[in-house]
C-alpha cells in the first residue's frame, strides 16, 4: 500500500493543514491578542500531530517533543506574550507595511512556491510525513512574510515563532523529528528569544513610546 | 634538535599561559620574561644546531582540514631566522622585564607579556612552515597579536588610527600572500611546500611572473618596500619599545624570509633578468627614500621606522644584484649578492632592535619621543648613550661594525656586475651603487642629528633635565645587543661560514673559503684580487691610531697644563636656546631636496609698532608633504568611501527591509536550487 493513502498518513496530512490554516489566520488578524491565541492554537496542532507520529511510528521521544511543545508553546510562550500585550496597552495593529488582502494573495503565492519547491523532492522520501514537508515549508515562509509585513514587535515576534513551528513540522515530517537534545536547545532558545523579545519591546516602548520597530531608522547615524 | 624544538615552544607556550594565572604584577612579569628570555636562549642554539647539520630536520602532524597538515622543517634557511628572531627575543625580554614599569597601572602586565610570547612563537613558526597554509594561518596570528601589541596604549590619540592603518595594509598584504599561494597551488594540487619545490610541472611564464609579483607586493606590504611602506613610521613608534624592537627588527624580516623562500625555493634557478632588476629597482627606491624620510622625522621612533625602510632596501639590493647573477649563471655573484642581503638582515635585526631599545629607554627616562625636547642625556644617562652610539655607528655602517661589512659586500656585489654580458644590467648596477652611497652619506647625517641632538649639549626641556639612568635589566637588553654588533661586524669569520650554509642549497656553491680569505681575517667578494677588506685589522688601526695620539700628546705636551673651563659664549651665559635644533640641522638637506619632500614653509611674525626691527611674536610651522599618502593612498580611499556612501541606499537602518533581503534572497535560492 502507498505511503500517501495509508490512514496514519492521512491523519498527519490533515492536521498539517490546519497548521497552515492557523498561518493564514494568523496574516488576516489584526487584533494582538488573538494572533497570540492563534499562535497557540497552532501549537497544539504542531503537538498533536508529533503525538500522532510518535503513534504512528512508536518512536517514543516524539511524544516528549509532543510534552514539551504543549508546555513551552501552547502555555508559557502565550502568556509572557499576552502579560507583553496588556502592560503596553497595545491591543491592535493599526499601520501594516502591507494591508491585509494583499498579504493573503502573497501567503497563497508562497504556499505554491512551497509545493512547487518541494515537488521534486516529496516522491522520494519513504515516510509516512512525507506530504508535510511542502506544508512545513509554507508555514515557514509565511511566519517569515509576518515578519516583514508587521510592525509592531509582538507581531514580529509571533511570526518568529511561526517560523519556529514550521521548522519543526518540517523535522518531523522529514526524519520523525531531530535528536532529542537537539530538540531540547531549540525550546531552551525559543523560550529565550521570548524573553528577550519581552525585555526588548518593553524597553522599545520606553524609549520611543511605540513597539513600532520602523522607528528603529532614527538610530543609523 | 627535536628537543630543542619541543622546549622551545613550551617556553613560549608557558610563557604566554602562566602571565594570565596570576594577578600580581611582579609575577607575571617574571614568568612571562623569563619564559621568553629562556627560550630566546633555545631559540639561539636550535639556530645554531639548524645552521651546521647536514639534514633538514621535518616534523609534521596530518589534521582533518582538508590541505592542512602542521608540517615544520628547520632547514638553514629557517634556522637563520629562528636564530635572529630569538637573539633580537631574548634581547627584547631581558629588556622588557624592567621596561614593563614604564606601564605598571595603565596596562596589564601579564597580558601584554603572554601577548609578546604569542608573537615571538607565531613569528617562530612562521619561518619553520612547511605547509601553504599552514604558514598562512601563522602569518596571520603573527599579524593579529602584533596590532594587539602595536594598540597596548589605545588610549593615546593616534594609536588606534595607527593600529587600524597597519591591519589594513597588513591585511591587503596576506591577500597578495593568499594569491601567490593559490597559483602554486592550483599547479601542483596540494598546499605543501615540498610539492611547491618540486611541482610535477613547470608553471607556465605568464603565471609564474603574476606570483613573482604578488609575492612581491604581500611580502613587501609587511616589510615596507616603497610606495608600501606607508604604515611603518605610524605602527612601529605606537608600540612599546621592546615591541617596536620585535617589529622593526625581527617582523618585518620574516617577509625577507617569505620572499628568498618563493623566490629561490618554490622558483629555484629560473628567473628572467627583469625580476632581479625589480628588486634592485624596489631596494634603490626603498632604501633613499627610507632614509630622506627618516632625516625629516623629529620623533626618535617615527626616525628608526623609517631608517628600517632604508635597510629594507639595502637588502634587496643585495638580494637583486643575487637574483640578476643568478639568472646569467654567475652562481658564485649570486651567493655572494644573496649572502650579503642576509648578512644585512641580521645586522639590520641587531642594530635597529637596539637602537629602538635604547629609544624607549629614553622615553622611559623623559617621556617623551621627541628629539627636540631631549639633549644633554650622555651625561646623565651614560650606558644607554653608549649603546645607542654603538647602535648609531652601526646603522651609519661606519667601519669596522657590522654594518659597515654588509654594507660593503652588497656595493661588492654591485660593483662586480662588469662581469654580466648584459650592457643595459651593466650600467644600472652601478647606478644602484651610486644612489647607496648617497644613502650611506644621508643615513650618517640622519643618526649624526639624532644622536648629536639627543645626547650632547644641554637638556633643552625639563623632561631631559631630571632624566637619570634605566634600571639594569634594561641595560643588559641594550648591551647584549650592542654585543652583538661588535661580534658580527669584528668576527666575520664566524658568520660567513654559517651565512654560506643558509646560500649554499639555494644558489648550488658554496663560497664560503672564497669570501674568507687568509683564514677570516681578510673579507673579499669572492676574488680576492678585485678588493678586500679587514675589520679585526681596520679596528685594531682607529684603536692605535687613538692610542698613538694620546701618546703624542703625552710626549710631545709635557709642560702644557690642562685647564678645564666653560664653553666661550661670547661673554654670554650659554642657554639651551642657543643649541643647533634638529629642523636646523636637516634644513639644508630639506633645501637641496626641495623636489621630494615638497615642503611648506609658514612664518608669522609681528612687530612692534615703534619699529619693524623688533619682533613682539612669531610663530614658525614647517610641513613636507606626505607624498605617497596624498597621490596614492588618498584618491584610493576617497573613491572607496565614495563607493560606500554609494551602497549605503541599500542600508536604511529599517528592520522590515532587512528582513526582506533575507527573504527574498532566501525565496529566490529556494527556487533556483529547485
């Protein structure tokens, strides 16, 4: 039996796709607050789907990347964002450097970038994640696009951490997940880069009265 | 000798760990100076050892660096470096350990003693590389740790912008290096020196005259050939003085090393007439210009950086006339022009590291570099002047020191180019004879003014007035390098022999009994029919000569008595404003030189009303124009800066659009890799 017709497989695909269904939320909703839950919404499903291929596979570490992903991600990582959110008053994104149904248009743009960059690739992988990588490949690139597209530093930051969930589906998908160690640094350096980015909008607020990051042009010379 | 080997780099290994383990000062200066004084005295004999043994000693040590093997070979080439390199060391040590005082509060003792144990190791290693990049890596630690050394006093202003120049060109210089490398390694398929030597095909004409000259210009940058010498009157005198010692002396030799090594060893035997007129060109030019920019400078250091151009050029002019030899089969004018370039390298590393020694015992006594601000110091500081005056005598190469016998071989060598079939080779070779003389001539006026201003007469500031004597490690460092003079230029017959071992293998005759005739005691260029000299002889000869006129006087003066009283002034009392002034003493060569130094004459002066005969003030300014620095480094840095104002569209300071290069750059390669 085919690879891409298996059930397990199946599963995986579908939730896969509501990762990328949480991206293109993510780039259509203004509201700070509700990009933060999206994000952890998403983060569930990257959890849910290691959980499945750990079932799947009976490769065991998977479902303590699965633990680790609910902790850090769906719990800690939203709240430091959310308590970020409420001490700077800041509740929606007004100036967006692009508006919200163009950044749609490039999101689908990039997802046919993503299978067409993947298609050659897919067919000669044997595992049952193998259609995910073209799907991890998309959740990338739009965490990425987020990035660009926002202003406000909370939003940069969510879209890092987008980024962040592609790259582990895309681990996942393409070897049933890194070494658990390896694993274990990348949440240590999530988490990090979530405080830092804490510290960081708090002292941009300080500094300029906005978590506007396109006022950082007044600082070249 | 691998013993040897070992001790020596666990000398400079401990010495360059322990400083950094302990706190207090004393301590640190100890085992960091020790260390590099201990090795110093290894380095000298596995110098020594290397020179007389008939094989070539290789170690090497494979690594997973693909090219990369720590390959290190002492054949007589390498061991007459190591053995400079840990004279002018052990010297520099022995010194530094009283000189570090000058620092005490300021710098951190134990870091900058592990510092010069890093550089004397890497400029060790440097010269036993057996491996192209090996060497490299060497090369550039070597640089690295000597801006490190050259920006200790970062404080000061001017030292940084020093140390910034000399990375800069230091840098462009190992990219030539890298060039020159990568030709022979794109023949030969493998970075070691042995398949440099020995490559399984000749490089074709066009690519091996490309690597003459980017050997020429990397190694010329470090060394300070003209129009590269830009970097060495800024970088040496910013260092501290057993720094300034290293560099002038020592570092800069190692690119003489790196240019004898490509140029008799990687390209043995094969060369065409022009390379060597080249270098006589590049020696002629370096060595006037070293020296009439060296009469120009009024800060002691600034002076010695650029009297080290000078014997830069003296050197490959010795090497030049070598390589021309070589090329018409003369081997025995070849080994003797090559002998005479190395027996200057040496002379050059003893002579200039102990003139800078004794420059930073004068500053450590005065404070300050500048020659104008010195004066009446021979009386209060008697050692040092001593020594700077053998130092002094030596760099004028005034018989019989040793720079007096390298001097003389390289004119020699010079002088015998009737012998070349070519006309044109045979009336330039004696030009270049002509334009040293003139350099001979200005380099004696040069140290006339900077020990004449700086030790006779009368103090001229506060600073020299109150100077006392350098404590005595100081004055060892001085003297043992002073030693060292006298030994080379009184004892020929023991450095030849070793000379000829260093230019038997490259040039394929040994000349050795030829250069010495009458068992050493008479030195001539190869024949001993065409000239000769003796320096034991010549010394013996201005000893009697002073002898016999005291004894004259002795004799002949008996009912004279000696009455001592002060200088006749006239009537007037003696003032220090009254002493000829370093500018004084080089106007009249600044006059007849107008053309090159371009000076700028400035007077202000303004009078009384009553009558124009008495002046209420004057002010008096003179510049000679930077030359190479205002036509050719100028323009090149405006036009890069003009290029970076230019790209700097593309940097707006913006995050998003920074985040989109990456993005779109990411995208594309995505792409295009698909």
């Amino acid at each position: 039996m085919p690879a891409s017709t298996h059930l397990g497989s199946q599963l995986v695909d579908l939730c896969s796709v509501l990762l990328l269904l949480c991206c293109f939320a993510i780039v259509a909703q203004r509201r700070l607050s509700a990009c933060v839950d999206l994000f952890a919404l998403q983060s569930a499903f990257l959890a849910a789907t290691a959980a499945l291929v750990a079932f799947l596979t009976g490769h065991k570490h998977i479902y303590f990347a699965a633990a680790l992903t609910i902790v850090i991600k769906v719990i800690v990582l939203p709240r430091i964002l959310r308590k970020v959110i409420e001490r700077l008053n800041v509740s929606r994104e007004l100036g967006m450097n692009i508006n919200i149904p163009a950044g749609l248009l490039i999101c689908g743009a990039l997802v046919i970038i993503a299978f067409f960059i993947t298609q050659p690739i897919i067919p000669l992988g044997y595992l049952l994640t193998r259609d995910s990588l073209a799907i991890a490949l998309a959740i990338i690139l739009i965490g990425f696009f987020t990035m660009i597209a926002r202003q406000k530093a909370i939003t940069q930051m969510v879209g890092f951490l987008v980024m962040e969930n592609g790259v582990f589906l895309g681990a996942t998908a393409a070897a049933y997940g890194m070494p658990l160690i390896v694993e274990l640094g990348v949440f240590f350096d999530v988490l990090v880069a979530g405080l830092i980015v804490g510290i960081y909008t708090h002292r941009l607020q300080d500094t300029f009265d906005s978590v506007d990051t396109s006022t950082l042009t007044v600082l070249k010379e | 000798m691998t013993a040897l080997l070992t001790g020596l780099l666990a000398c400079y290994l401990l010495g360059g760990l322990l400083p950094l383990c302990t706190t207090r000062p004393h301590l640190q200066n100890l085992f960091a100076h020790g260390c590099a004084a201990a090795a110093g005295v290894v380095g000298i004999v596995l110098g020594v050892a290397g020179l007389l043994s008939t094989t070539p000693l290789a170690l090497s040590l494979a690594s997973n660096i693909p090219h990369l093997t720590f390959a290190i070979r002492l054949d007589p080439l390498a061991a007459f470096f190591v053995l400079t390199i840990s004279l002018v060391g052990l010297a520099a040590s022995i010194y530094a350990s009283g000189y570090v005082d000058e620092f005490s509060g300021r710098v951190s003792v134990g870091l900058l003693g592990s510092l010069l144990n890093g550089f004397l190791l890497s400029m060790t290693l440097v010269v036993l590389a057996d491996n192209g990049f090996f060497f490299l890596i060497l090369w550039e630690v070597m640089s690295l740790l000597s801006y490190a050394l050259v920006v200790t006093e970062h404080e000061k202003p001017g030292v940084r912008e020093a140390g910034l120049f000399y990375l800069i060109m230091t840098h462009v210089g190992t990219a030539f290096i890298i060039l020159t490398f990568l030709i022979f390694f794109q023949d030969t398929g493998s970075f070691s020196f042995e398949a440099f030597r020995h490559p399984d095909q000749q490089l074709p004409e066009g690519l091996r005259s490309i690597a003459f000259f980017t050997a020429l210009i990397g190694f010329g940058a470090k060394t300070g050939i003209v129009p590269l010498h830009v970097w060495l009157p800024y970088a040496h005198p910013a260092a501290p003085s057993h720094i300034s010692a290293l560099m002038s002396g020592v570092m800069i030799k190692t690119a003489i090393y790196g240019l004898i090594r490509v140029y008799f060893d990687f390209m043995g035997g094969e060369f065409p007439w022009w390379w060597g007129f080249t270098l006589l060109v590049a020696g002629t030019v370096s060595a006037l210009l070293g020296v009439m920019y060296a009469l120009m400078e009024h800060d002691l250091k600034s002076l010695l950086a650029c009297h080290s151009v000078e014997n830069i050029g003296i050197i490959l002019l010795g090497m030049g006339a070598g390589m021309i030899f070589h090329t018409y089969g003369l081997h025995e004018l070849a080994a003797l022009g090559l002998l005479a370039g190395l027996y200057h390298t040496i002379n050059h590393a003893a002579f200039k590291a102990l003139l800078f020694l004794g420059a930073g015992a004068l500053q450590f006594a005065t404070h300050t570099r500048h020659i104008e601000e010195y004066g009446g110091l021979l009386r209060r500081m008697p050692w040092t002047g001593a020594f700077f005056l053998i130092g002094a005598v030596s760099i004028a190469a005034l018989p019989p020191t040793n720079g007096f016998v390298s001097e003389w071989l390289v004119f020699q060598s010079l002088f015998l180019s009737f012998q070349l079939p070519s006309l044109f080779l045979k009336l330039m070779l004696p030009i270049a004879a002509a334009m040293l003389a003139l350099t001979g001539a200005l380099a004696l006026a040069c140290v006339a003014k900077a020990f004449g201003m700086s030790f006779l007469a009368q103090p001229r500031s506060a600073h020299a007035r109150h100077a006392t004597e350098v404590p005595r490690s100081m004055l060892v460092g001085m003297g043992f390098l002073a030693g060292l003079c006298t030994v080379l230029g009184l004892a020929p017959m023991l450095v030849v022999p070793l000379l000829d071992r260093v230019t038997a293998p490259l040039t394929g005759v040994a000349i050795s009994s030829q250069v010495l005739a009458l068992d050493g005691w008479v030195v001539a260029p190869v024949t001993v029919e065409f000239s000769s000299i003796s320096t034991p002889v010549l010394a013996m000869v201005l000893v009697g000569a002073g002898a016999l006129g005291l004894l004259m006087a002795r004799l002949c003066g008996k009912g004279l008595r000696a009455r001592y009283y002060k200088t006749w002034g006239c009537g007037l009392n003696l003032t220090p404003r009254m002493e000829y002034t370093a500018t004084g003493f080089a106007q009249p060569i600044k006059q007849v030189f107008e053309a090159i130094y371009q000076p700028t004459v400035k007077l202000e002066q303004e009078f009384l009303e009553q009558s124009k005969y008495f002046i209420k003030h004057q002010r008096f300014e003179s510049h000679i124009e930077p030359v190479f620095e205002k036509y050719l480094y100028r323009p090149v840095v405006t036009l890069l800066l003009a290029t970076a104002d230019r790209l700097r569209i593309i940097q707006a300071g913006s995050l998003h659009l920074y985040l989109t290069y990456i993005f779109v750059t990411l995208v594309l390669l995505l792409l295009w890799a698909g």
